[in-house]
C-alpha cells in the first residue's frame, strides 16, 4: 500500500489478496482432478457437475457478494506482528474466512433471514438442504489446507487442529445459547450482562479468535503467547458484535443490507442494548419491549416501539462504552506482548475500524 492511504485503503488491498487465495484453493467448478486430489480417486465416477450446482456455485454466490475479509487480514497481520513473514503460511487464512461464510448460511437459516449482504440468502436461493449442506462442507474443507501441508511439524499440525476443533465447538455452544434466547427458551430477564458477553464470546468472538491463535501457533509462539493472542481475538469479535446490534436497529449501511431496520427485533434476540433497556426501564417499558421481541414482528411501527424504549434507557451509549472499554483492555494485553512495527500499529488500527464500521 503506498504511503499516507487510509486504514480503509489498506484492508481493501490484503482482502484483495484473500479473494487471490480463495481463488487459488477453492475452485469455482468441480473436476475430477480437483476432487481426486481432496478426497482421492474415485471407486466409480464423481457426478463433478452436481457438486458444483450444489457446493461451488452456491459457495461463491456468497463470497463475490462482498464481506470485508478482516479475520484473515487480522490473521495475516498477527503473523507479521510476530515478526514472521504472512506469506509463508498465506494458505491458512482462508481457514477463519470460509467457516465464517459456513456460519452466515447456517445463522441465516436458524434465523429465517431472507437476505445476507443485500442478496437473496443462499437457502433462499438455492433451497435450505443445499444451504445446510454447502454450509457443513465449509466447515471441514478449509482445514485440509492443514493436513495437506508439507510446511509444518507433526507438533504444530497437533496444535493447529486443536485449536480449530476446540473453537469450532466453541461457536456451536455461543449459538445454542442465541437459539435459546431468541426462542423464548430462558426468561428474558434472568439473562445477564454477563451471560450476553460469554455469549458472544463463544459465538461472534471465535473467528477472529481462532485466527489469532492459528497465526501465534504457526508462529511457533509459546502457549501463554497463544492465549494471549486468541483472547485478543476473542474481544474484537465481541465488540464487532456489539456494533453490530448497534447497526441493526439504526438506519445503517449493514440494516439496508439486511433489508430492513430491526432485524434482531423481528428474530426476538436478545442483545446487549435489550439487556441494558431492561434493567434500565420502567415496568410498563419493560414488558411492552419483551412482549414485541416474544411477538416476532415485522410491522415497523411496533419494530420502532421497540427502538424507542432501547433508546430511552440509554442503551446505545452504553454499548458504545463497553466496547471501547473491552478493546482497550485486550489492546494492553497484547500491546506487551508485541514488538513495535508497522504491523502491530495496523492490528491497532484494525481493531478501532471494526468498532467504529458503519456497515
């Protein structure tokens, strides 16, 4: 990037070479070398054009409809922070970026969104089984990226698939946890700050922290650099959440996106701003808010009730507290741990762009 561009500038052109590695690992058509080299040679003969129907079309409909590409970019630049060369292990940042595109299509589903990124979501496009399955394979390719390598020790491939397996558990216990609150499976109000952060610790957090932990590992960082680092991860991811609520209910580029204002209002969710306006409003407030989110709705006007009494209890300029509280926290962790460099002061950049996104 030259000298003097914008933090903006500079995560366009790393996600530029992302959407290169993408590109590079994940092909855009089935063949049967492609697939003889993934899964080995076929006892009989591989259907190429049915799986590309129905993983790789399906797939890069999604990734070509946008997203920022920040969680390899961020581990990208952990491994430069650590003082080692990104590129070397370029092929393991796509890990972190092809789960979370998996998790948009299986969230999209749970959560009966119709649209991700101004689009048709891919099950409403394609049909929910092709959603549900495209979104398993996501799961489990990227990984290969790992086991495939020639570049890593038997011992850094252990610790590298610990990670990925421990956080992958991770993500699907933080969404059990969503699940049930916005089903009305656990009383709203016995729901705390607390619990909505370890939430999200375990659900939004995990990405950015597995990427973080797989750069410091392939860095042959020690454990405690390894925690430190995914921990680090684990809190940007959080408050990237907590924006995200923020947007949400707000006119913003991500709302627009959605296909409208309040989208976690319809689903029922329960977000940091509804656990604030809760413990912050009024009887009456408070059961007309809980009584929407249990109602689902889609009339604006009582999605706007909803806002309204968030926005009474001061809700918005408390998360934009917690936020910037929690990052500055995780920040002095790793601000230790880490050389100066130009890379560690785009890490810092990084993460004061993601809290202050308007999309």
């Amino acid at each position: 990037m030259e000298a003097g561009g914008s933090f903006e500038d500079y995560l366009r052109e790393r996600g530029g070479y992302v959407d290169e590695l993408l590109r590079r690992y994940l092909v855009t058509r089935a063949s049967d070398d492609f697939l003889a080299r993934l899964l080995g040679k076929p006892s009989y003969k591989y259907d190429t054009e049915a799986i590309t129907k129905t993983i790789f079309e399906p797939t890069w409909y999604l990734l070509g409809s946008g997203g920022k590409r920040w969680r390899p970019v961020l581990m990208l630049l952990v491994m430069e922070a650590l003082g080692k060369n990104p590129n070397d292990f370029a092929e393991f940042a796509i890990i972190p970026e092809l789960v979370h595109n998996a998790t948009l299509i299986h969230d999209d589903i749970e959560d009966g969104s119709p649209k991700r990124r101004g689009i048709d979501a891919v099950h409403v496009k394609y049909g929910e089984d092709v959603a549900i399955n495209v979104g398993d394979y996501l799961y489990f390719f990227p990984i290969l990226a790992l086991l495939d390598s020639g570049k890593l020790t038997t011992r850094t491939k252990n610790a590298v698939l610990s990670i990925y397996l421990r956080e992958m558990v991770r993500v699907c216990t933080g969404q059990s946890i969503d699940i049930a609150w916005h089903r009305s499976l656990i009383d709203p109000l016995s729901i705390t700050e607390d619990n909505y952060m370890q939430m999200v610790y375990d659900k939004s957090g995990v990405l950015p922290r597995m990427a973080c932990s797989l750069a410091a590992a392939l860095c042959g960082a020690n454990k405690r650099a390894v925690s430190a680092m995914g921990h680090f991860g684990a809190t940007i991811g959080v408050a990237f959440q907590i924006q995200d609520d923020v947007l949400n209910i707000y006119e913003s580029d991500l709302s627009k996106n959605k296909g409208m204002v309040g989208d976690d209002i319809t689903e029922g969710k329960i977000t940091l701003l509804v656990i604030h306006a809760m413990q912050k409003s009024g009887e009456s407030d408070r059961k007309r808010l809980l009584e929407i989110l249990g109602s689902h709705t889609r009339d604006p006007a009582v999605i706007r009730d909803a806002i309204d009494i968030i926005d009474r209890s001061g809700a918005k300029e408390f998360a934009a507290k917690t936020e910037n509280k929690i990052v500055t926290d995780a920040w002095a962790r790793v601000d230790r741990l880490l050389q100066e460099s130009p890379a560690k002061d785009r890490l810092k950049q990084l993460t004061q762009f993601l809290i202050n996104r308007t999309v």
